[in-house]
C-alpha cells in the first residue's frame, strides 16, 4: 500500500538519522542460514558488541535505504572473521545455496 500522493505524510521527508529510543515489537524467528555465514554474523556482533539481532535489524535497515552498513574497518573485521571460520560464500552465491536432502534437523 502506498499512501495518498497528496497527502502531507507522503511529501514529508524522512528522517535520515533519529535520536533517542524507539519502542518496537520484536519476535522471536526460526531463519535457517549457512553454517559458517552464521558464524561470522555471530563473531561480528560479538566484536562490535550487539545482540545478533541488532546486527541483523541494522543490516537490513541499511540495505533497505541502499546505503552499506559497515565500515572500511568493520569490512576488515568480517574478513578475519571469515577466514577463521572458513566462510568462502559470497554475494554472488546469494540464492544459489541448497541443502542435501534430509539435513532439515538442527544441529
């Protein structure tokens, strides 16, 4: 749904950067996701002191407005990280990845 293209919401410009706390609902998910990819998302909120979920939340946000949410330093990070957990994947393999049949269990 898009709203009325008259309305004053519509042309209000959105903010870029908020202050202060927002309240939100969360939930908890079940996302299946690579092995080694999940690592190094785990390595990386624990290096840039986050939840899991506040990585996840602000990489989305960030890809949403199309801006990169990591620093050149935090880059560096992900690739040490990477490394030390054998993450080979990248963003060409995006929706290319399958599982064996029956490795539906979790481990």
């Amino acid at each position: 749904m898009s709203p009325d293209r008259g309305s004053a919401a519509a042309q209000a410009p959105v903010p870029r950067y908020r202050s202060g706390v927002i309240t939100v609902e969360r939930v908890q998910t079940g996302v299946r996701m690579e092995r080694s990819l999940l690592k190094v998302l785990k390595g990386l909120a624990e290096y840039l002191d986050l939840s899991l979920g506040d990585l996840l939340e602000g990489i989305v946000l960030h890809a949403f407005e199309g801006d990169a949410p990591f620093s050149p330093e935090t880059l560096q990070a992900i690739g040490e990280l990477k490394k030390i957990y054998g993450c080979t994947l990248t963003a060409a393999d995006s929706h290319q990845l399958t599982e064996p049949p029956g490795s539906e269990s979790v481990s």
